[in-house]
C-alpha cells in the first residue's frame, strides 16, 4: 500500500469519545426491506454486520415520526417494536466490532397519502413535489398540508423521541437527515418555506427548525454522538433560490457550536460544481465549517484516497460499492478489483 492511501484505512479519532478503525464510511442507503409495522428486517442483521470493517455505519434512513414515511417498506424509530429490530442490528455490529449511527429522516412533503393511511403529507408550506413518485407505476404527487406551528414543535420533538430511541436500541450516535429535499431541508429554503411564524420568513427564522432539533439532541447526548446531514447544493427533490447558500453560510456557522462528530455532503455526485457555490457541495462545507466533513457522492476508491490526503474531506462515505462488496475495505485497502455494482443487487440483501 502506498502512503498515500494510508491515511483512509488508518485509524481516525472522530472526537473525544469515538475512535474509528478507519476513515471509510458506509453510506445511508434506503433499501425498503422494513416488514410490517416498519421494523427492520431480520436480514438486515447480517446485511450491516457483514460491513462493519467500516470506521462507520450509517443506518438507512430511518422515520421519526409516522407521518414521515415517503418510501415503501421503510424504518421507523417511533415504536417500542421497532427499536427492539434495531437492537438486533447493533449488537450483531458491535459483536463485530463496528460502529454505527442512525439517520433520522421525515421526509415532508416528498410522500403520498398511499404511505400515511390516506392523510396528505406535512410540509412547511403548501408547495407540493410535482412529479411521480419513485418505487410507483404512475402515481403523482399532489397537495401537501402545512404544519401549524405547534406541529413543528412536535416535528422538533419527534426527532429527539428518535435520537432518544436511537441510543436506546445500541446505536453510536445519530445522524440528523438535513439533506436531499426532505423536511428539515424544505424548511431552510426559501422556495419550500413560505411561512410567517417563527419558523420562516427570515434567515434566522428558516434556520430554527434545523438548528432547535440539533441543539436538543446535542443537549441530551453531546455533540460528539451527533452528525448532520446537508444539501447546500439544489440537486433533488426543491430548486434553488439566490440566497439560499446565504444560509447555509450562516447555519454552518451557527452548527460549530455544537462539537458536532461531522457535517456529511448530501448528494448523489459530488463533482457536480455550483455556480452559486463556487464549486462543488463538499468543498462549500469545507469552506465554511470547522470541524470533520464527511463527503459522499459518487467516489472511487482512488478518489476517496485523493479527498482525505488532500484534507478536502476527513471521511469519505462509500454507498453502492458497499453493496455490491460487503468486504469494501479488505479489497480497497489491497487494491484488489471490487465487483461491479447492478441494480439487480437491491432485490436482496446480502
């Protein structure tokens, strides 16, 4: 192995309480393989445990709330069932040494009443998703209802319920889901966030949802069991406004108060370069946030080597690789060839 490719497979101090035996991270990745009453499948059990070589799992997404599901088959982190599925997971991860987080997801009005028993979505506005909805023969998104304001506090309130049951059910930390045009993320832009309370209407007032649910999960926890993901990049799901990297600025800046474990890229590629962001999503966190950045979209192994010898990012999250090699590490770590990843690789979970 090259000394340059040291640095990702050595091992990294994430922060005071968390150590990781390397600097790779498995992705989120949103398998709808949840059976009834959206506790995780029992094959799920090896599915993480056989990718614990990792210095990090991330859950796939995982809803707080029942009005936060958008996808079939989905996890939940709201029921006593549901967290006892979990602690399966976690203790077939930590038996193999492993360190895993969960992502803590609504998804706002990216839904459809086929998933929430026939009510609309919630969202911060009435803006409704045009288009069809994936994992749906034809099936259209249409209106979405906006959260009275004692409902966002109970949206804020679901997501600690969450963080909460997260370390209940043996998890490492969490990772709030702030990315990829869902709830949190429709609340800090301007296009999806038309409201008048304290929750919209100014940069300050955009940013509160964001930033009350992490500093009360942060409060409970410590920052240093807590990461968040981000989309400073318009790219699914909302459409940019000018101004909205404005706030992101100011959110980043607010988000170094918390000793936070990271602040994760949401995106599906990362060199995709932002006129408005002077270029790409991860080196805008780079740029204006002090403390680990996680990048993710779309990286090689050569790349993920590239990012953190290069100081662009501090960890590297690694998704459909992952996959198709549960042993990514071993056959990266040897420069051995990796198996191409297929679709035909979601219909299980090996």
């Amino acid at each position: 192995m090259s000394n340059t490719s040291k640095k990702l497979f050595n091992e990294f101090q994430l922060n005071s309480k968390i150590t990781l035996k390397n600097r790779v991270v498995m992705a989120p990745l949103t398998r709808c393989f949840a059976v009834e009453g959206h506790v995780p499948n029992e094959l799920a059990i090896d599915y993480y445990a056989k990718r614990a070589d990792v210095g990090l799992i991330i859950s796939e997404a995982t809803v707080v709330h029942p009005s936060g599901h958008g996808y079939p088959n989905t996890p939940g982190i709201y029921t006593s069932e549901q967290i006892e599925g979990w602690k399966k997971i976690t203790k077939k991860v930590h038996e193999n040494n492993g360190k895993m987080f969960l992502q803590l997801w609504h998804v706002g009005r990216v839904s459809h009443p086929i998933y929430l028993e026939g009510e609309k979505p919630v969202a911060p506005s009435e803006n409704a998703l045009s288009g069809r909805v994936p994992r749906t023969d034809d099936l259209q998104y249409g209106e979405v209802r906006a959260l009275e304001t004692s409902e966002v506090y109970d949206m804020i309130d679901a997501f600690v319920k969450g963080a909460r049951n997260s370390i209940a059910a043996g998890f490492d930390g969490v990772e709030i889901h702030g990315a990829n045009g869902y709830l949190i993320d429709q609340f800090l832009r301007q296009d999806t966030n038309k409201r008048t309370d304290e929750f919209g209407g100014s940069t300050e007032n955009r940013m509160r949802f964001a930033l009350e649910i992490v500093k009360r999960i942060v409060d409970e926890f410590g920052g240093e069991r807590v990461g968040i993901r981000l989309s400073p990049g318009a790219y699914f799901n909302l459409e940019h406004t000018d101004g909205d990297e404005a706030t992101f600025k100011e959110l980043l800046k607010e988000l170094e108060k918390y000793n936070l474990a990271y602040v994760h890229t949401g995106i599906f590629d990362d060199t995709i370069k932002f006129e408005y962001l002077d270029g790409t999503a991860t080196s805008f966190l780079r740029r204006n946030y002090n403390g680990n950045i996680m990048a993710c979209g779309s990286y090689t192994v050569d790349d993920a080597i590239e990012s953190v010898e290069n100081e662009a990012s501090d960890l590297v999250a690694i998704g459909r690789p992952l996959i198709a090699n549960p042993d990514f590490v071993e056959l990266a770590k040897n420069s051995k060839d990796l198996k191409e990843y297929s679709e035909e690789m979601l219909q299980s979970l090996n």
